[in-house]
C-alpha cells in the first residue's frame, strides 16, 4: 500500500473511512494468520473482525515507520492464540461434563431400561430406524458414536448450524413417532 504511514496519520486525525483501505490491503494476510491457528475454521471471519477491531482501538501504539504488517500480525496471532486457548478449554470442559453426566446416567440406566415396557424400547428402536439420510447420519453421529457436532458436519459436508437443525428435527420426528405409537405423552 502506497504511502501506509501517511494513511495511517489521516485515520489518527479523524479521518476513520480511510481504515476501510487498510482492511482491504490486509484482510486476506491477516484471516490466513488466524486460519492457522484455530481449530474451528467457523470461527475465521469472526476472529479476523476482531483483529482489525483491536488494531484500530490501538492505532496510537503503531510507530510509523516500522513494519506495519508485522504489528498487525502480531495482534492476529495473539487473538488466534487467546481463542486458540479458549476453544481447548470449552473442549476440557464439554468432555468432563459429558464423563460426569454418563456416569450418573449409567447408575441410573438398567433400572430404567428395566423398567421400561419391552414394546416401548422397540418402538423406540423403529422410530429411530426411520430416519433417513443425513438425519440418521447426524443421529447416529451424535447419540451412538458419541462425534461433535463439528465433525459431523464436515463429514457431511454441512455447517454446523445445518447440523444443529436435522438434529433437531430428528428428534422432533423420532417424538412424533413415538406419540402415533402411543409412547410417548409429551
């Protein structure tokens, strides 16, 4: 970019519009950073937002002169690394909680399965069997094989949210089938 510093001094004297020249001068630079870093790739445009936001707010610390593309990727990597961390975390968190929550289910699963008519675990099972698709794909993913819901989309070549939907819906059908049945009183 042509005369970077100077551009810089007319963002620091007010002139905010002329950012828009530098996030298109190094948006590509800066997502690739990110891309790299993090494990969800959902997360990118969101991240990249961010470093541009971050840059602005601290537009006052740049020393023109220097290279403004390494400060620039320097905060890229320092968000990526932040989110990088957080995202490890959740996981930590999710599969502790899904350990603890199996553990109480498992204390608790033979009484109800003993408990539970014959005919309604096999209209259970049919229910189930009658999902088609990516909605059987995602149930099974989900429930039996005990996959993120991110994985699952990738390998159905989905988002996320899309994963989330047939999940839902599935379950919706699954709910319904069991009411016809007369199974299920919800």
């Amino acid at each position: 970019m042509d005369n970077l510093d100077q551009t810089i001094a007319q963002i620091r004297a007010g002139k905010s519009d002329y950012y828009g020249k530098i996030v298109d001068e190094f948006e590509g630079k800066i997502r690739a950073v990110v891309a790299a870093m993090i494990p969800d790739p959902n997360l990118v445009p969101d991240l990249t937002q961010e470093v541009f936001l971050i840059a602005y707010q601290r537009l006052d610390s740049y020393r023109p002169g220097t290279n403004f593309s390494a400060w620039l990727r320097t905060i890229a990597r320092n968000v990526a690394q932040n989110e990088r961390r957080r995202w490890y975390r959740r996981r930590e968190m999710e599969a502790g909680f899904r350990a603890e929550v199996a553990h109480h289910v498992e204390a608790h699963i033979d009484r109800v399965m003993e408990d539970m008519p014959e005919d309604t675990l096999a209209a259970l099972k049919d229910c189930v069997s009658r999902l088609q698709g990516k909605s059987q794909d995602v149930m099974q993913g989900f429930y039996y094989k005990d996959r993120p819901l991110a994985e699952l989309a990738d390998r159905l070549r989905i988002t996320e949210n899309s994963a989330k939907v047939i999940l839902h819906r599935a379950r919706q059908a699954i709910g319904s089938c069991l009411q016809k049945k007369g199974r299920c009183h919800v």
